[in-house]
C-alpha cells in the first residue's frame, strides 16, 4: 500500500520520548488493565483458532504467528473494554462472583476511576473500530447499528450526550470532540505571517489584565473554543479541575502533536491558561468568578499544572485564538488602561494586597466626601443672609 496513504489511517502513537521524560506518570498507565486482565471467558475468540501451517518456512511462521498474538492482544483488550463500558452502563451482569477484583462493587468503587483516567492515554488507545466488529460478530448487529452502540456506551462512560458528542477514532479522540466540538481532518488552507513576540509577557496573567481594568466572564460552556473578548470582558470556558484533569490534558495534546490534521485547539487553550494563570491570585480571580472549579488540590497545585503543561508547547499563530490576543494586547496598550494598571498595581504592592487596605480607601473616601460636604454646608451658612 501507498505510504501517503496509510498515513490518514494512523491512530495510535507512541509518546515522544522528550514529551515522556516531562511528565511520565501522566502518560503512563497506573495499572496495566487492558493488557493484564483477562475479558469475560467465553465473549468472543481473538484467535478464531488459527495456527501457523507447519509447511511454511520458518520466518514465515514467525509473521504469521506474530499476527495471531497481536489479533489475540488486540481482540483481549477489544473484549475487556467493551464488558467494562457495559457494566459501567448497566452494573455487573449476575454471573460475576462478588469478589471479582473488577467486575464488582470493590471494582466500581476502587478501580473504575484508574480506568477511566488509563482509558484516555495516548499509547493505551485502542481502535473503535474494534468494538464496532466485536458487538456486530457477537449480536449479529449491522455495522451501523454496532457504532451507535458502541457509541453510547463511550458517552456513558465519560457523562457525554451522545446525541451532540461527534464519533472518534478511539476514546481519546471522542473526549476531545466533546471539549473541541470539530471533527478532524480540518487541514489549514491560508498562512498568516507569523510574530515571534512573546505572548506571554504582551498579555500578562489574570491579575494584571484586571488591573488594567479586564473583567472576566464565564461563556458558558466548557467549549474550549469559546473564548472571546469584548468590550473589555473577557470570556472564558469552564475549568474543572480534577484527578485526571493534567493526564488527559497532556494525553489531548500529545495526539493533537502526532496526528496531522488533528488541530491544535487544546493546545492553544492550555497554552492561553498558562500564559494567564500565573500566580495563586490569578487562580483565586477566576475562581471567584465560577470560570475555574476545583475538586482537589490548592490554588499553588493548579499554577503548576498549567505551568508544566504549557512546557515545550507552541501557539498556533493561525489559530481563532489569535485574535484575542491581539484584542487584549491593543486594549491593554491604550493610554488610560495602561495609567489605571500602573496605579492599580503600585497600590496592590504597597498594601502587600491587604484585605484590610480596600476597607481603608473605602473609609477615606467617605471621611473625605463627609468633609467637602460640612465645608459646603458651612459656606452656605455663612453666604445666606441672616433672618
């Protein structure tokens, strides 16, 4: 077959091996599951009782055994992973024993979230296609029929509509359709000129963009496409801030890397929020205006995690989002904006943001109106003529 070919039907890579040495433990699995765990016996035969013909030579018989072994491996994850969906769906079935380290209640309540996090990581992907020929040879279903099956069950198993959620080429791909809302392949037609300024130093973070008097909104989605700015807001989509949130982050955009006409849209959100989450202030900014929720860790562990995840990563200068930052950058530069920050910001330093320093500017203000209005109200006295 044509090499340029094959090339659109790749799916499942391997980790670069610099993109390992950042963050190993994110992109390797907790517990080797699809590879290690038997699937329910009896569901369907990987192997389909094929040997290697003793009357081939024997480097043949090694091709052809290989193929078995990785038609078995693939068909064993294939089972295993379609008997999960299900009982993540419908409960374990009754022929399970109660003490089944998987397929039971101490399965659902320990493991289920291991393998739903190991699920979405880049080299433990494993074809849809696959589950579409298992359910279609075990139900005898049409191939039609077993994609939205299959389809079904992977939104159930990550909490997805099925109905707006566009299908994937694997588990990874699906969550990311449900974050991006495109279907790829979307190749670039047009080249911008592009600008090797820092975007991160003309932005700023969170909290000197509030000082220059941005205020932040949340766009009411989790669209990570949906960030837009005007008239001074600026609109972000939510953040939900997990156990698995920096693996499927890093897993997105490994595969946004490694497969041409992927796009790069997570990779320029994670990069826009490392960009403006810089300290633990911006995080408590953007929380305070429900655009960040957090289920575990502190303010600090959020800053890190986009400060690891923004590492040898590159914006997309023809990306949609490029427009924003040329928004923010010409708001940011006008006259008034860049007076307001600078008085702004040389305040919060001397207050060394004291709760207490706002309470204190409060009161001045309204000592100081209190005086101007005796002072008037004494002038008038004194102008009016006496009765």
């Amino acid at each position: 077959m044509d090499p340029v070919a094959l090339w659109h039907k790749r799916c499942i890579y391997k980790v670069p091996a610099f993109r390992e040495r950042s963050k190993p433990e994110s992109l390797r699995a907790s517990v080797s599951l699809l590879r290690s765990l038997p699937s329910r016996k009896g569901t369907f035969d990987a192997n389909g009782g094929a040997q290697a013909p003793r009357s081939l030579p024997f480097s043949q018989k090694v091709k052809q055994a290989s193929r078995v072994v990785f038609r078995m491996s693939v068909g064993s994850d294939g089972c295993f992973m379609l008997e999960f969906l299900r009982c993540n769906t419908n409960g374990p079935p009754d022929d399970y024993f109660g003490y089944d380290p998987i397929f039971s209640y101490h399965g659902e309540l320990h493991i289920l979230s291991i393998v739903r996090r190991d699920m979405l990581l880049l080299e433990n992907q494993l074809p849809i296609m696959v589950l579409h020929k298992l359910v279609a040879a075990e139900a005898g279903e049409e191939d039609e029929e077993a994609e939205e099956h299959v389809h079904r069950l992977v939104c159930s198993f990550y909490y997805l509509d099925p109905v707006t959620i566009l299908r994937g080429l694997h588990m990874l791909d699906v969550v990311r359709n449900f974050l991006v809302g495109v279907e790829f392949p979307h190749f670039r037609t047009t080249r911008k000129e592009r600008t090797y300024t820092s975007m991160i130093d003309l932005i700023g973070s969170a909290m000197d963009l509030h000082e220059a008097g941005i205020r932040f909104k949340w766009s009411g989605t989790g669209d990570v496409k949906d960030i837009s700015f005007e008239d001074g807001v600026l609109s972000l989509p939510l953040v939900l801030v997990g156990n698995s949130m920096e693996s499927s982050f890093l897993n997105l955009i490994a595969f946004e890397r490694l497969h041409i006409g992927a796009g790069t849209e997570v990779t320029n959100y994670v990069f826009f929020l490392g960009c403006i989450l810089k300290s633990v202030r911006d995080v408590s900014l953007l929380e305070s205006q429900d655009i960040i929720k957090k289920a575990i860790g502190s303010n600090q562990d959020i800053v890190e995690i986009f400060k690891s995840l923004s590492k040898e990563i590159s914006r997309d200068h023809e990306d949609k989002l490029d427009q924003v930052y040329d928004q923010i950058i010409m708001y940011r530069s006008k006259l008034f904006n860049r007076v307001r920050a600078q008085f702004c910001h040389a305040y919060h330093v001397s207050t060394e943001w004291s709760p207490l320093a706002y309470w204190s500017i409060i009161l001045a203000i309204l000592l100081l109106a209190l005086s101007v209005l005796q002072t008037a109200y004494t002038i008038c006295r004194l102008l009016s003529p006496s009765k």
